[in-house]
C-alpha cells in the first residue's frame, strides 16, 4: 500500500461535516487518510445509512464511480477533521502498469469484496448483538476513532441498543 500512497502529489483538510465527494458527483480519485475519519454514505430515500468509515491509514474510494466513471449515489463525509492525500485515477493507472502493481490491486480488490460480503450477510441474517461482537472482533480500532452515534448507523441498530450492547 505505501507505494500507492506515494503516488499522491496534493492533500487537502477537510473540517467536520464537510463532503469529500458528493452524491450524484463522478469522482475517481482514491484517497489515503492521513489523519481522521471519514463516513461512506448512501441516502435510501428516508435516512442516510452508513456503509463505510475510513480513518487514519485506510484508502477511501467511491469504488463504483472509480470502476466505471460514472457519477454515484454514494457520497463521503468527514465524521471529524480529516487530511487526506489524493491519488488521481490517471496516477494509479499508470502504476497499473506493472504487473506486481495490478497483482497488489486484484489482492485489494478482492479483500474489499469479502468484507462488503460478509457485511452483506451480517445485516441480512445476523442480530443485532452477533453484529456487534463481528464488527469489535474485525475492527476494534473502530471504536477508537467513530463516535458511537455513526457504528450505530453503520450497524443497523438505534444508539441506545449499541449501548446496551456495549454494557452487556
């Protein structure tokens, strides 16, 4: 990863609420943050929901908008101050170019595929509790760095079950 994160040549600060990249936008940059926390969102109609975070040392991507350069319901905000570094779709795809670089992506690519699966199947057949225990069991720094207002969002559950959750 610390060769695509040397791929960036500009950064920016974005401050609590600000959007990285908004609904309805085509955005293919990648960005790698440096410092902070970031939200991916989806609004389905009657609610925000959360599907992502992102913070200190994680690639945040509208991954669809970057896969097929068309613009995405999906939009990213930041949860607290955040500086991030930006990967232009045109820098990573000249880095592309070299076989081990692809081969390091594929790698990326799949593992973002197994952890959307298995979010996928949490929310669809797992409690609220099971839930819990997956997400502190696979990210404890989560709960480090995401107010419990926004894993609460995340996890499909109200922010009094997560606390009770948390206090059992």
């Amino acid at each position: 990863m610390k060769e695509i994160i040397e791929l960036s040549t500009k950064k920016t600060t974005l401050k609590r609420n600000d959007f990285l990249k908004v609904k309805g936008s085509l955005d293919t940059n990648i960005y790698y943050i440096e410092k902070g926390s970031v939200a991916v969102l989806v609004d389905d109609g009657e609610e925000e929901q959360i599907i992502r975070f992102g913070y200190q040392d994680n690639l945040v991507v509208s991954i669809d908008c970057f896969l097929n350069n068309q613009p995405s319901a999906i939009y990213i905000q930041a949860i607290k101050k955040t500086v991030v570094k930006i990967i232009t779709k045109q820098q990573f795809d000249a880095f592309l170019s070299k076989d081990v670089n692809r081969i390091m992506w594929t790698k990326i690519l799949e593992n973002l595929v197994l952890q959307q699966l298995e979010r996928e199947i949490d929310i669809l057949i797992s409690s609220p509790k099971e839930r819990y225990q997956r997400v502190l069991k696979r990210s404890p720094q989560l709960f480090q760095e995401i107010p419990e207002k926004y894993i609460a969002n995340y996890l499909r559950m109200s922010a009094e079950t997560l606390s009770r959750l948390k206090k059992s």
